[in-house]
C-alpha cells in the first residue's frame, strides 16, 4: 500500500465553542479529545498507519503557525503552511496540492480537517485505505459517513449503486443541509451519507479538475506553486493569494466532479463527530454516572450536587460549583463565563456575532 501524503486545513475559529474557542486559540489547538492531546495532534497521530510526519502538511493562518509548530514538533517546518488570510477550504487545499505535485506529481494526497474526532481509528485508516484504491483509479475520493440519525447540520452524498465487489459507490449529487423532513427521507433511503469533508485524490487528477472549472483559481494556485521554495516565494503568494476566489472545495470542484461522473466515496463507520458544539462534544467523552461532562479539570476543578447531563468547561483556575441543576454548558474562562441550556449549544455561535458586532475583538 502506497504511502499518501496527508494535508490537514486547520482553519476557522470554532465559534460555537467560545469562549473556550477564539480566534486566537481556536479549536483544533485545544485538547478535545478527552486525553492530553490536542484535536489537532489527535489528527496527526491517527494518520501514522497511512503517511510519515515528511509527508504530512497543515495549512493554517499566520496567527497559529507558532501554535502549530509547537504542538506538531516532528512535522518539517517547511510543512506547514501559512494562508495570508482566509480564502476558505478550496484555495488552502488547492495550496497543498500544488505543493505536494512539486515533489511527486502523481502522489496520492488525502485531506482530513484538523478538527474532528474519531472515536475507531482503525476502521477509519480501513476506509481510507479504500478510498486511496478508488484514488489511483483517478477517482476524487471522499469518505462518506453512514447516518445515525436524521442530522439538519450536514452536508449529504446522494449515492449510486456500488462499483464491483468492494464498497465504493459513485457520488450523483452533492446536497446541501436539509430540513428536518428532508433528512428523514434522506436517512431511509439508505442513499446518503454525511459529507464529512474528508476527500483523497492524486494531485495531478485535481488540479486537472480546478483547471476545468475554476480556472482562475488554478492560475493563481499554479503562480504561487512556481515560485514555492524560492526567495520569490513569500512576494508571490502575499500578491496573488488575496484574489484567489473565497470558495469551499465542495462548491468549487466536487459538486462539477460529481456531475460528470469523477467522484466516489466509501461509507465508514468510525464514530465521527466534528465537535461543532458543547453539546455533541458532552455526547462523544466520557461521562460520570448521572452524564455530567467535565473537560480537562484542573484543580480546583469542579463541585457537582444533585446535578446531571452538565457539560463543564473549569478553565479559570477558579472553582465551579453548580447545585440541582440539569443539561446544562457551562464554560469558565478568566474573561468569559457561559452558561445556557445543552439544546442551545448552536446558539453560542449568535453570542460572537454580537460581540464582533459591539466592536469587542478582545473576546472573540
């Protein structure tokens, strides 16, 4: 089995994990995992059957290159690389492709997102390795992950009958986030998976189709690529890189791919969760007898009384105390307290909004 190289997009600040979450500190760099590691380590380490750390790269802003560096110590400093500002995932994965096709224009490369977890990493490095199959067949791959449930927060794959005897199927249509009925039939049609945003391709079959369809991306991506590991390098890519269109991987290519017939998943079943929020990330760690979830507790920790289904955030060093409460968030940071009802977790989200709007960078 061919080593692939491995590219982790470790962008975007985690809005509805604030105030834990910021811009400055956002997710990824956070040990969510219920160990010591970072999401972001969590997601290096998982790739160790599938790549080496030479083949690994991340792309992530300015802010949290120093972050990165520190967290991932055996990764080549010339792996990480830096977006000037956020074009979102087509231009950040299109980066890494042009790089990656300088040093083996026909490698097989995988993009997985810095901030997911997974709860059996072996069966996902088995779907991978599937999918890395359909990859030098000159397939875009992605993994698709089979519903549990009629989930309004995802993307689908509206999938085909399966190929041969193994478990890939052709992608027919990428499909937005449903309404709640629309997911009920999606989830019975036993048709569609939930888009997890993890894709294995070779290079030279992606950029072939950016080309097709989003041509000037590709210009831009093929004049930084040019200039990549000269003097000129730094110059081009602060020129070019700001008018590269601000467009996500699914709308810029997979959603064209698929219409013409280049794109297939393999289902897994690995139990994904993208941690989107406290309440799914109380859903996926480990609880004590009544649910209550407490996060990295520090001392002096936490004191829970005739309290259950809490999901607790002590990270002030201070004491957080809760009496006769239930299904409850509650977030202490030394600037910052949350607290709210787990069913509102998505809301936290309408908090950053409304400070960025009240001008109150300091805490986002």
């Amino acid at each position: 089995m061919r080593v692939i190289y491995a590219v982790i997009p470790a962008g975007g600040s985690g809005t509805r994990l604030w105030p834990l979450s910021r811009a400055g500190h956002p997710k990824f760099l956070h040990p969510l995992t219920g160990t010591t590691a970072s999401l972001l380590q969590a997601t290096v380490e998982r790739l160790a059957p599938l790549t080496t750390p030479e083949r690994t790269l991340v792309v992530t802003g300015a802010a949290h290159v120093a972050a990165v560096a520190r967290q991932l110590a055996g990764l080549p400093e010339e792996n990480i690389l830096v977006e000037p500002s956020p074009r979102d995932s087509c231009a950040a994965i299109a980066l890494a492709a042009a790089v990656i096709a300088l040093r083996d224009p026909e490698a097989v490369m995988g993009s997985f997102a810095a901030d997911h977890l997974i709860a059996d990493s072996e069966s996902w490095v088995a779907t991978v390795r599937e999918a890395v199959r359909g990859a030098e067949q000159g397939l875009l791959m992605t993994v698709g992950i089979n519903p549990t449930r009629p989930e309004t927060g995802y993307g689908y794959l509206q999938t085909g009958d399966p190929v041969g005897d193994g478990p890939m199927r052709p992608v027919t249509e990428f499909k937005e986030k449903p309404s709640a009925e629309v997911a009920e039939a999606y989830l019975r049609s036993g048709r569609h998976l939930w888009n997890a945003s993890m894709f294995v391709w070779r290079v030279d079959v992606f950029l072939a189709e950016l080309a097709r369809q989003q041509p000037a991306l590709h210009a831009g991506i093929t004049a930084i690529a040019s200039a990549w590991g000269t003097e000129e390098q730094d110059d081009v890519l602060g020129t070019v890189w700001p008018t590269l269109p601000r467009i996500s991987v699914d709308y810029a290519v997979m959603e064209g791919a698929a219409a013409a017939g280049r794109v297939a998943t393999v289902p897994g079943e690995f139990g994904w969760n993208d941690v989107g929020d406290f309440h799914t990330l109380g859903d996926v760690l480990p609880a004590d007898a009544v649910g209550n979830v407490v996060l990295g507790a520090a001392k002096p920790g936490v004191l829970l009384r005739d309290s259950s289904n809490l999901v607790v955030v002590p990270h002030s060093g201070r004491l957080v105390a809760t009496v006769g409460v239930h299904d409850l968030i509650v977030v202490d940071t030394p600037d910052a307290v949350l607290v709210c009802p787990r069913d509102r977790a998505q809301d936290v989200k309408k908090i950053v909004d409304e400070l960025k709007e009240r001008g109150e960078e300091g805490l986002v």
